[in-house]
DNA sequence: CATTTGATAAAGTTTATCTTTATTCAGATA
DNA sequence: TATCTGAATAAAGATAAACTTTATCAAATG
C-alpha cells in the first residue's frame, strides 16, 4: 500500500472545499490564496486531474475529488482531534532564579534563540518574565553559590576598560593611562572575598599601590557594564559575561587576558527534584550546558 | 479552531509507530532513517515534549502520543482511503497519430519534460511506446492534411548541411561548395508537390540549373537528417525538425534563413469529439499548444 | 571482544513552498 | 454598455523546509 503524498494539497483541497473557497481556506492557514492555488494545483498536475472546478463566486468539487472529500474530511477532522490532544496550545513554564548579572549579561543575550524554537515555553527568571512568580522553589537554579550543583563553566575575572581608550592603549603603557581613569567596583567584589575585583587584581599584578578600593561602586554589573561602555572608567569584569562585547568592540582589554583571576567559584546548576520529569525542562538543560560548554571553550580560548 | 500543522511529521510518526522502527518508517515513505528522525524531533521540538522512547530495538510512544495515537491512525488510514479514491495510481493513456517526421524529430525530444511531470500517463504514438495501440481513432491527431484543424504553427523548409561544411561555407560561395556533395531527398519531397524540396527550392532561388532531383533519396526525415549530420550531403528540412541541431551546430545552414520556402500547410491538431472530458487529455493539448508556440515564435525570429 | 544494526548529529544541498507583483476574468454596479 | 471589484492565476524571485551524506555513538548480537 502507497503512502500518501502531498499532505499540503489534501489539506488545502480539503478546507477550500470546507470554505468555499481558495481566499478563506488562505486564510484559515495564514498563507496567501496563491499559495493554495498552487498547493491544488500541483496535485492536480500529479493525478492529471482536475479535482476543483474555480469559479469566480464559489468553488465545486468535481466528481473525482466527490468520492473522496468524505474521507478527506475524516482524515484531518481526526488529525486536529490529535493535535488537540498533543496538545499543540501548551503553555510549560520554566521557573528559574539566578545570580543577576549572570542572568542579565549571559543568559538574556542567549535566551531569544531558544525561545525562537520553543515558542510554547513561558519563562520566570529572578521574577520577572513572561509569566508571574510561583511559590515553591524554581525548576531551576544557577548561581556560583551552590554545592554539589552541576557545574556550567568555570569563569575568570579580567580588567576592561572603553572603546575610546584603544588608542591610547595602543600606544603607550596602560598602566599610566590608567592613572587618570576611575576604577569602577561591584557592591559584591567589595563586600567579601567572593567575588575578586580590584584589591585582589592589583594584589596579584601590581601596577598600583593604593587607592585600589577607591573610585565608583555599582550595584549590578550592567550599570558597571554600561558605564564602562561610556568609557566612564575600568572595570574587573567576569569575562563570560562581556564576549560579545569584547567581539563588537564596545568594551577592550587594556591588559591581556594571562592577565586574569580566576572566579573562586563556577557557575552551577541546581534542578528541583522532579524537574527531570518534564521534558521541556530536560530540553532546556540540555541547551543550556550546551551554550555553557561554548562559553567555556571561548574563554578557555582567550585566557 | 487551529489547523493541523507538521502534517510529514505527524504521518511520520504515525508510521513509524506502526513499524516499530524508523528505519521501517523511512523504507515506506522512501526516505532516509535520518529525514524520519528530524521529522518527528521536528514536531517534539514543537511541542517540547518527547513523544517517542527510541529503543536500539523497538519504538515505544510516550503517553502524551499515546492519546492521540489512534486519532492518528485514523486520520492517516482515511487518507490512505481517499488517496485510493483520487486514484493516485490511475495511468491515463493518451493516443496520438501525427506526421512521423514531426513526432520523431519534434514531439519525441520535448516530450520527457512534460512526462516528468505526469508520471501516470502513458502514450501510444504512432502505434509504439508505453501501451500497445487501441482499436478505433486517437484521441490527438496532428498533421499537415487534416482540414477543418487546430494550427500548432506554420513550419518553413529550408537547406542544410553537415557541420564539416561549415568552414567550407565560410570561406567561399556555398553554390560552388554544393557542386561537390549529394543533394539529399525525401521520399515525400520527389513523390508530390504537398512536401517542396530541391525541385521547388532551386526553381525559386536559382543556383542550379539541372540535376535537381539527382542525388539519394530516404525514407524519413530522421534517416536524412542522420546522413546530413555525418556530412553526407544536402537537404530541404522544415526548420522545426532541427532547432536544436542548429543549436548545437551538429547541422548548420549554408544559406540564409531568408532563402527558405513556406510549408504548403501548418501543423495542426485534430482532437478526438470526446477527448476535451479527459482531463489528462486537456492537460496535454495545454502543453502543446504551448510548445507550438515557441517553436512558431522560434522560425518567426530566424526567418 | 569484535561486529552489526539502528539512531543521531552536523553540514551542505536540493527542493518545496511562499510571497510579491502584475494580469485576467466573471459578475456586480453605475 | 462601460467600468469597477473581488477572486483566481501566472511568473519570478526569495525564503524556508526537507533531505542526503558522512561520521559517530550505543546497544544488541555473535
């Protein structure tokens, strides 16, 4: 037994006969009536047929397409019946919470791409999103906190400064240059010892003596980000966060990047117990090592 | 209500539950196990759901196909059914009688494009091809006789030669050239005044005074053109049996295309009374009509 | 343990499908 | 009768889907 071709064309044929007429079956599918034209009429070159007989008010089957319009009619009634039950319309939210300048700098840059193949999927991260907060823990959690957490990639902290100081840079010492520039400070990098910034870079390379905690603090890393943009001053920047602008152009490495600290902790991944259950999360995951595991590799790369 | 989307996928799956294996799947359709997988990874992608357990041995579809498995079957054994009914196998045979030189040299090299897309018909021409002949008249008749016919178009006969000549021709009075070659005839072209040829051409333009209907004679067209292209002689052809020759060089024309004579009638085509009900049938004509056209338009330019 | 078989991933190519634009045509309207 | 309108169509070019190829992987089999 032959398998059925043309697919399209039953379909169209189906619902032109169903509407009326080319425009309204056009519709119906969010094509043009060309299109269905078109669909109908390659199959009827395939059978040299004429199976639709097109007036200018109102289209007629003719008597080949009559003895089987019946069961095309079956045929895709009990197909929507299916993609009813596949559930075609399902909304999966995925709820997830986040170090925010990880979410803000990696992952919504990321994130449209697979939002792009996963049009169903809802997201919450850190609150905010296409859906509301839910009580409970998120499906997810990705922070630099956690133990026993999967780990994404381990990320290293490396000095950035302005488009505008390229030049400068380029021709003299960056050190000296640096000495009429602020130095720019995450809350978190002065807080503790998690979170390495300049103390710790200068500590490490010299360059400076003192006033190394001195200049502007900044409580998320896209001000700090935005401002170094605006060549407001350097920054000790994780370098995950800042590949795409260093490919544009829109921030520089003064030093290189042998130049670096490495993060204390990775970024890693913590999934609520029955998350592996659902397989939109599942496929979630899986895209997400994948973009970490590139992420590692530029960086690897670099440093 | 939402229409049916990923329709290949859908049949894909379908089957490939049916079979039990992709590759089973991909045997029917005629397709690579590799397509069958992207067609349903497609359609989980979509949905952001699994829908099928791959097994090294064995299928088993995840509770979400499992309900709308057997609307699928369904939907797909009614197309099955309808593509029955549309006769998807049908062959049509269309019976044609026309000119023997015309279908040799002119229909039997254009028509494989137009069989390429009408796989299911078969043809009978002139008593030979892919069905045995049918008692009582054709369905097509073309010829140069038939009063009272459709015109396809209006052929003109002119002089040819091989393509050794060609430099010959080139350096030198093709007169004086011809003195040394056979002129090349058709039976019909010595028999009647209905197929002018040597006799016709040299009274109208000259260049030879006697001998003119010296030289070999042949049977048909194809068996002179043969001779001509091994540079056996001269020939008066109707320009539509050698477009392509003269395209390709494999004849060439010592005299210009203005020195030509005129068919005594156009080629024209006689439908059989019944023949516009067939579809098929209408299709072809179609085809034909269009084909004449270029070749009309094709002499009109070179003449 | 080596081999076979079926599924998968990635990449590149081919083919199908769709849109756009312009044209045609039957019937409605003036 | 003329002309207008709305739907279908033709042609061409652009876009996107689908397929094949090649290589890899993992389970099942000998």
């Amino acid at each position: 037994m032959a398998i059925t071709t043309h697919l399209k064309s039953l379909q169209a044929l189906e619902l032109a006969v169903r509407e009326g007429s080319l425009k309204g079956a056009a519709e119906r599918l969010g094509i043009t009536p060309a299109a269905v034209g078109q669909r109908i009429r390659a199959l009827e070159n395939y059978l040299s047929t004429d199976l639709l007989l097109r007036g200018r008010s109102g289209l007629q089957p003719t008597k080949e397409l009559d003895a089987a319009i019946a069961d095309l009619r079956v045929a895709f009634e009990a197909l929507d019946r299916a993609t009813e039950l596949l559930d075609f319309q399902r909304v999966s939210e995925i709820h997830i919470v986040a170090d925010p300048d990880w979410a803000e700098l990696w992952l919504a840059p990321r994130l449209p791409e697979f939002r792009e193949q996963h049009p169903n999927l809802r997201f919450c991260i850190n609150g905010a999103g296409d859906v509301p907060v839910r009580l409970g823990s998120p499906d997810l959690r990705i922070d630099c906190d956690s133990r026993n957490a999967e780990i994404l990639f381990h990320d290293i902290l490396v000095p950035i400064t302005g488009p505008d100081n390229t030049r400068r840079i380029a021709e003299g010492d960056p050190d000296h240059d640096m000495e009429g520039m602020p130095l720019l400070h995450l809350r978190a990098q002065l807080d503790g010892d998690d979170h390495p910034g300049w103390v710790s870079w200068f500590n490490t390379y010299g360059h400076r003596e003192s006033g190394q905690d001195r200049g502007v603090n900044y409580p998320n890393a896209r001000l700090a980000l935005d401002a170094v943009r605006q060549n407001v001053g350097f920054l000790v920047c994780g370098l995950s966060l800042i590949l795409q602008d260093l490919k544009q152009g829109s921030v520089v490495n003064p030093f290189p990047f042998s130049k670096h600290l490495p993060a204390t902790q990775p970024y890693a991944l913590t999934l609520r117990h029955d998350a592996k259950n659902r397989p939109a999360i599942a496929r979630f995951v899986n895209w997400l090592r994948n973009k970490a595991r590139e992420t590692q590799a530029e960086i690897d790369t670099l440093k």
